[in-house]
C-alpha cells in the first residue's frame, strides 16, 4: 500500500510540475507575443469627482480564451519572473498611448503601475521608470509604484538605495491594500511612501459599526500623522463615498467612477476631447 502511494504522489507530482512548466511556457509565448495589455482604472478626487489619473491593471488577452483576468496569471507570472518583462511592455504602451493624448490628460496626471518584489532585485528599475517619465513635460505626469505583500521586498542595501534614488526621481511608492498583509508597517519604516491604498474589503464596511470600519478610520488617521496620501479603493456606493468625504480621503477608486477599460474608452469616457486644451478635468 506504502509503495503504491509513494508512486501515485510521485505521478500526482510530476503532473503538477510538467503542467506549471506548460503554464510558464504559454505565459512566456504570450509576453513575446505582446497579449497582456493595460486597462485603465480612473482615480478621482473623491469630493469634486475630478479625474486625478488611473491605475493600470493587466489584462491577458487570449486568442483563444479571450480576455483573462490578472488573478489568473499573475502569481505564476510572479513566481516564475516573467512578471519583469511583462510590466516593462506595460509601461512602454501606457507611455505611448498617453503621449498619443497628452492635451486632455489634467495636469500632474497620475499613472500607477502595481510593481511585484522580482521587479526590486535589480537597480533596472529605476532606470524603467527614468525612460517612462522622460518624454513627458514636467508636472504632466506623477508616477506611482504600487507595492503588495504579495512576495515581501528583501531588505538589503540594494533595495534601500533603489527606493532612495526613486524618490530622488520624484517617482511616488503607494503602500497597495494596506492593512491586509503582515508587512505594510515595516514597509512604512523602510521606504519612503508617498500614499496608502485602503483595501476595498475595509471600503466595502464604510460606515458600518463593524472592526473593518473602525480599522478603516484609524488607517486614515494614521495617513494624516505621516503626511501620506489616501487612495480608498472599491468606492461602488455613493455613501461609501460621502463617508469617505467626511472622513477627508482625498482620492478615490472604484466602480462608482468607473471600471477599468482599454485606453480608448477611457479617453472617450474621461478626457475631454484634445481641442479643449489642456488642463480640463473631467467631474464625475
Ligand atoms: P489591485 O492592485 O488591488 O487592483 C484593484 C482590483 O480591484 C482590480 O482588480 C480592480 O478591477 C478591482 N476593482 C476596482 N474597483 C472595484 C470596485 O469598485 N469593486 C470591486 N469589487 N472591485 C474593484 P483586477 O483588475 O482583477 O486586478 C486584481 C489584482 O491583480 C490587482 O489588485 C493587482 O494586485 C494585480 N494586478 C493587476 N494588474 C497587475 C500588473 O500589471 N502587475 C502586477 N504585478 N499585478 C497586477
Ligand atoms: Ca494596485
Ligand atoms: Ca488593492
């Protein structure tokens, strides 16, 4: 009985492993073939409804299976590096579709990219996000880095000097679902953040008397002690909205003002027509 279970997980095993293999391959043919394109999420000031910029989120687009969401691929993506590749690509056709609308975008346009720990392991990095910014005119563009605890960002000299020089750039670190993962506070003493992403699961308790809500008011009092930005994600209901209003969270995101859409529609949606000069925002 031993024997034939050593070899039915030996067989459970091999299968596992020769099928994440195909998986990383197929991953690997659709970077090279260029199938992961940026949607574009509007971030907006949560009390006027002005359009402030835009989360990018991936989106796998499959000649077969058609339009694959991120948590599909992006933790193999992640484990298996090809993550490095696919956000540079990202960054390359976000910078080429902004550039194609420049006039419309409001000023100091905010663009955020979600950045994994593999993209940390070399000073590549910064020089990715020198070439993204250096096409625009000054003050057109803030980039934001958006860090999980997906994976934890190794604590080395390497890593401090990496975050050092970003800011030196002027390129903004946002803590992403903060209070969800083991690490935020250490990554709020290590590095330099700019702004807090609330996860949307204390969003979503907004206003209610539940410990979410209460975690909710003390992330953003926390924020207004270190001087940080708040970004409330999964904003779907306008009395999420008005609580967050009232609590002083200056940016928001979510279904409420919009879900994430190719750049086209995001343009059609959010920027006003390129005739209008810049600077318009679009409220919302
Ligand atoms: P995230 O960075 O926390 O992004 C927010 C997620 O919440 C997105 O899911 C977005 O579509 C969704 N969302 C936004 N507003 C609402 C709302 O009002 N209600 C609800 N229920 N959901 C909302 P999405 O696009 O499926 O992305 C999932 C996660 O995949 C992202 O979570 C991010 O961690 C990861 N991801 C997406 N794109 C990239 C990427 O280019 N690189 C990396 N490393 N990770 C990515
Ligand atoms: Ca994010
Ligand atoms: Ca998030």
């Amino acid at each position: 009985l031993l024997a034939l279970l050593g070899l039915l997980s030996g067989y459970a095993a091999r299968r596992f492993l020769s099928q994440r293999n195909s998986l990383t391959a197929e991953l690997r043919r659709a970077v090279d073939a260029g199938e992961f394109v940026p949607f574009y999420q509007p971030v907006v000031l949560g009390e006027s409804g002005e359009l402030a910029g835009a989360e990018v989120l991936v989106r796998w687009m499959h000649p077969i299976e058609g339009i694959i969401p991120p948590n599909q691929f992006i933790p193999l993506a992640e484990s298996s590096g090809l993550i490095v590749k696919m956000t540079y690509q990202l960054m390359d056709r976000v910078q080429a579709e902004l550039l194609g609308q420049l006039p419309s975008l409001p000023g100091r346009f905010h663009i955020g990219f979600n950045i994994s720990a593999a993209h940390c392991t070399s000073m590549e990095l910064l020089d990715r996000c020198r070439a993204f910014l250096k096409p625009f005119p000054p003050e057109s563009v803030v980039l934001f880095l958006e860090l999980t605890e997906r994976e934890a960002i190794p604590a080395t000299p390497m890593t401090d000097e990496l975050f050092r020089q970003l800011d030196e750039m002027g390129v903004q670190v946002a803590l992403d679902d903060f209070g969800t993962g083991n690490s935020s506070l250490e990554y709020l003493q290590r590095f330099t953040v700019n702004a807090l992403k609330i996860d949307q699961s204390f969003v979503a308790k907004a206003g209610t008397e539940t410990l979410s809500s209460h975690i909710l008011d003390i992330i953003v009092d926390l924020a207004s002690r270190l001087e940080l930005f708040v970004v409330a994600e999964g904003v779907e209901t306008a009395m999420q909205r008005e609580y967050l209003n009232k609590l002083g969270v200056e940016y928001m995101q979510g279904y409420l003002f919009g879900r994430p859409v190719p750049f086209t529609e995001f343009a059609a949606t959010h920027l006003p027509p390129a005739s209008n000069g810049a600077g318009d925002r679009t409220p919302i």
